[in-house]
C-alpha cells in the first residue's frame, strides 16, 4: 500500500482517469458530505439554501445522482467556503463523472505511483464497519517496529525521513479503531501464517503479537485466527481483501453501498461495488469465521507465539 495519505481537513481527491462513475460520484458525494458536517449544516438547512430538495442532495451526497450538476456542486462548495482550487476538483470530478462510461462494477486503479490509495483511506475514514482478511497484520493494528520493516522492505530505496513519513501516516490511521467515541468496528480474519512470517526480528514480532492479543480485546474489535488445519475455504486459495461497509442512516438506508477493496501492491487496486460479487465475498467472509478459532483461542494461540518469538531474542 502507497502510504501517501494524510488526516487533514476534508479534500477532494484525485481520482485516476479509469475510475469508475460510480466511485467518482461517491467520492465527490464523500467529499460535500463531510464539508457540509464539518460546518454544522444538516441536510435540509444546505439543501434550502442552494435551492434543491432534501432528496436531492441526498441523492448526491451519497453517489446516487447519476449526472451530478456541476453548478448545484459550485453553489455547494460556496455555501461551505470551500477554497477556489478544491472548488475546481470538485466541480470537474462532478463534470467526469457525468461523462464516464460505467464497466461493470469492478475499477482497476494505479498502484504504486497514483492516489488509488488515498482514495482507499478516503473509504476507510467514512467507513462505519470494516471486515478484513489478512495474511499479515493489518495496517490498522501494526506497532511502529512492525510497519516499519514492512514498508522499509517494501521502498528499499525510501530515504529514511520518507520511511518514517509512510510510518507515521500508517500509524494515524489507527486513530479509526482506537479513538473513544464513535470508533470503526473492525472485523479481523487472520491467517495463522501472519504469526509465523518474520516482519523485523523475533523482538519485533514478539512485542507486535503481544500489542495484537492485547488490543484484540476492545469491543470494536473481533480478531479471529484462521489455522492450517482448516484448509482452504470452499476449495480455493484466500486473497486478502478488505470489506467495507458504511452503515444506514436514521431511516435504515445505506449511506453509501458496500465495497470489496483488494490491494494490488506492485501492480493495480481493485474496488469491486457489483452487489453480486459483493455478496459474495461477505458470504466467503462468513465461511472463513466459521473455521476460524475463536476469539479467546485465537488469543490465546497468538500470545504463544509471541512468547516463542520472545525466547529467540
């Protein structure tokens, strides 16, 4: 993962040429959603003052408005005071959106060298719920030592500040599951390789496998270890994917759908919004969790592991 990002105020993203209409209208919805909220405007109050209904905007705020209009997006952004060059970003982000052409459900996105990544952590921070499968531990839940090995191996040539920038960045984002109020409920399915397979040193993998079970004990948080011994799910091999799911509004609609994501690392992200495929993956999540041990167990297997780790210091 291209650890580009930074927790700032609401911006509006780049977005890569084949993006799909549907994750750019999202986007642009994310990015008037968040920058209406963040000036403690309601819905109807912003609606009435640009002179759309209530529906409308939020129609647009969530993505469901297939050709947003780019003047209601320019009157938007100035009842927000949201700067000239934001302004611009989002304003063409709504104009490519109207013109794109949809493929189907399933976009492919840069790699290393573009915003695909910014655009994930944009989803992540919206995010109400997210179910991960992993096969390492996950960004949200790594110690400083443990990410730094990874991304120092990852961006051999990095210098060492931007090293510790990636870090830094990586460990900011831990604020979604670690914050009091409001924290992301976060879903771990943890293949029992990731305790095995030495990111750093034994020391390092000792104190993150201690700093997992610990954390693994909050109430937002489900960490479950998928073993050897219960194979290979419905027969096939399991990528690591992320589940993310962005809850209902007070009347119980979806403030926007779900979303597969899939790390492309060297080569593309693929975001999958079909509801088929989507379906899919939460049923092939379920199926995971069912031969996973529990959550006690899995504690328990991983704080053996460590203290194994721990003797080889």
């Amino acid at each position: 993962m291209d650890e580009g990002f930074t927790f700032e105020e609401p911006a509006m993203p780049e977005v890569d040429e084949g993006t799909s209409p549907t994750l750019m209208r999202r986007q642009l919805g994310r990015f008037l959603r968040e920058t209406r909220e963040g000036q403690g405007l309601s819905i109807a109050n912003a609606a009435k003052e640009v002179q759309l209904s209530f529906n409308a905007l939020q129609r647009l705020e969530t993505g469901r408005t297939v050709n947003p209009r780019r003047q209601d997006v320019r009157e938007l952004c100035s009842l927000y005071e949201v700067d000239a060059d934001q302004t611009e970003k989002a304003v063409g982000l709504a104009s490519r959106a109207a013109a794109a052409k949809d493929e189907g459900g399933i976009t492919s996105l840069g790699g290393l060298f573009s915003d695909a990544f910014n655009m994930y952590v944009n989803m992540e921070r919206a995010a109400r719920t997210l179910i991960s499968y992993q096969e390492l531990v996950p960004g949200l839940l790594q110690t400083a030592d443990y990410a730094r090995a990874m991304i120092s191996a990852f961006f051999a040539d990095g210098s060492r500040d931007d090293i510790e920038r990636r870090v830094q960045v990586r460990l900011d984002r831990q604020i979604l599951v670690m914050r009091k109020t409001s924290p992301l409920a976060l879903d771990v399915l943890l293949h029992e390789s990731a305790l095995y397979r030495v990111i750093g040193n034994p020391e390092v993998m000792a104190t993150q496998l201690r700093e997992l079970a610990e954390v693994s004990k909050r109430p937002n948080i489900s960490l479950r270890v998928h073993p050897f011994s219960a194979g290979s799910v419905w027969g096939l091999p399991a990528v690591p994917f992320v589940l993310l799911d962005f809850g209902n509004d007070s009347k119980g609609r979806p403030i926007e759908p779900p979303i597969v994501y899939l790390d492309g690392a060297m080569s593309s992200d693929l975001y999958i919004e079909k509801s088929d495929v989507v379906r899919r993956y939460h049923e092939f999540a379920e199926a995971v969790r069912s031969t996973a041990l529990d959550e006690v167990r899995s504690r328990d297997l991983i704080r053996q592991v460590a203290r194994r780790f721990n003797s080889e210091r």
